[in-house]
C-alpha cells in the first residue's frame, strides 16, 4: 500500500470509525417533518394525534396507515424490518445524499480530478454507511468495523490486536483528539431542526474526507464507478451527474465487499458482533 503501514492506516481508521457513530446518530434520529414522532405518538396513545383531528375521516385514516407503515428508524415499521432491508434503506436513502455530496466536486470537470479530495469524500461516504449497515448486523466492536473498511477500502487485512487500539504504540490521547476533530461540528446541534442537521452532516463528512487524505493516491483503491462514470467527469458540470451515478454504482460494489468480508468472518469462526 504504497508505504503506508497497518498502524498508521488504523491511526486514521480508529477515530474515523468512533466519528461515525454521532453521524449516524444524527442521520437515525433526525425527523424534519415531524413523521417519526407523529407515528411514536400514536402507536404510545393507542390514539390519532391531536393535530390531525381537524382532517378528514379518509384522509387521515390514510395518513395514519401511512405513519404506521412508515420505514425510517425509530419507527414499529423499522423494528420489524430485516438486517436486508435496512442495509437496503441505508444505500437507497441515506447512500444519495452522501453520493450527491461526494459529486459535487464533479462540476469542475477535469479540473477537480487532480486533487483528492471527490475520492477521499467518496471514501468517506462509504465509510460511514458501511458502518451504518455494520451495525445492523451486530457488528458494533470498532475494532470489527476498523478491520471491514481496512478491507473494503484498502485491501488490507488487519490483525484485530492493532484494530483495536491495545497496541503499545498506539497514541490514545491522539485518536480522542481526532475523534473530536472530526465530530466538532455536531455537538450542540439541534438534533431537531432538519436543516440545521444535515449541514453539519454534510460538514462533517467534509472532515472525514479531509482525514483520509493523507492516503492519497491510495484512495484509488476503493471501489469506484464504472469506467464511463470517470470519462464523463472529466466534463465540467456534467461531471458532477456523472460523479453521482458513479458514487451510487460505487457504494453498491464496496456493499456487496461487506457482504463478501461477513461472510468469510462467519466462516473463519470469528463473531463480528459485541460491544465496542
């Protein structure tokens, strides 16, 4: 890997890892419109909320059928749904935001291809919904999600002693820095104000990027749209589309490599599932 060792990939991957879990707190328990608590109000009262009692019998029996059935997390739907169908929810939702964000540096056309930063952001997005979709599974050690993306987005196969920081060399003070580097812009945000929380979501994926590219050329490695998804970005503006569709192929490859990585973890005998 181009000189960079096991440890200091773990020294990024550590704090990168622990950042990713007040993202996804954020991204679970955000609720702009009101839906989630709407639903959790009638399924605790047994009864209709009170600010939908002015509507119409029909219409607000629908709208009620629609709230219970709603698929997002929090929601009775949401506990009913298999590990599949959330990882799904995860890359169908979640995954266009974050490709959409990652393409952005596509409107400079070729301009933007000779820097890092599309790739290391990209790496990013993957990142946090690999983690995401970790958890639904029971991968919750940070060691176990450390050694996923070390695997998905390098290639590397790391011990789980050095994942999981117990390392003589390993600089704890420094990871609590970084961690806190990387999740700054989320602490005191008001988790109810839509807006206001996908800014800093968007911000701090723009950190998390930042943070692996020190990388460089590595990031490459990841995986990535297809072939055509990169000619056309080399087009200003038209770049930025066809960076999205090539995020959103691309988060679909390295989902499937999840896939792929727990399956030789259950057959080696080794249980991804625990605590941190």
């Amino acid at each position: 890997m181009g000189g960079i060792s096991d440890r200091q990939l773990v020294a990024v991957l550590r704090p990168f890892v622990r950042a990713t879990g007040p993202v996804l707190d954020v991204l679970r328990e955000s609720d702009p419109l009101g839906l989630r608590a709407r639903a959790a109000e009638a399924a605790a009262r047994g009864a209709e909320p009170e600010d939908l009692a002015h509507l119409r019998p029909t219409v607000r029996r629908r709208l009620l059928n629609g709230l219970a059935s709603l698929r997002v997390p929090g929601t009775p739907a949401w506990e009913r749904m298999t590990p599949a169908q959330r990882e799904r929810w995860w890359v169908g939702r979640v995954g266009r935001f974050t490709a959409l964000l990652t393409a952005i540096p596509g409107l400079g056309g070729a301009l933007a291809q000779r820097f890092p930063v599309q790739s290391a952001i990209g790496a990013a997005s993957q990142g946090v919904l690999l983690c995401a979709i970790a958890g639904e599974y029971g991968m919750t050690r940070h060691a176990d999600r450390v050694r996923l993306l070390a695997w998905v987005l390098f290639g590397r196969t790391i011990g789980h002693d050095l994942a999981s920081g117990t390392h003589p060399a390993h600089d704890q003070a420094g990871e609590d820095a970084n961690t806190a580097d990387l999740t700054e812009e989320l602490r005191g945000v008001q988790r109810d104000r839509g807006r206001v929380t996908l800014k800093a979501v968007a911000v701090t994926l723009w950190r998390l990027g930042r943070s692996l590219q020190a990388f460089g050329d590595e990031l490459d490695n990841r995986p990535r749209g297809r072939f055509w998804h990169r000619m056309l970005g080399m087009i200003p503006v038209l770049g930025a589309f066809a960076g999205y569709l090539g995020e959103r192929s691309a988060l679909k490859r390295a989902v499937k490599l999840a896939r792929r990585y727990r399956q030789q973890q259950a057959g080696s005998g080794h249980d991804p599932s625990g605590s941190p």
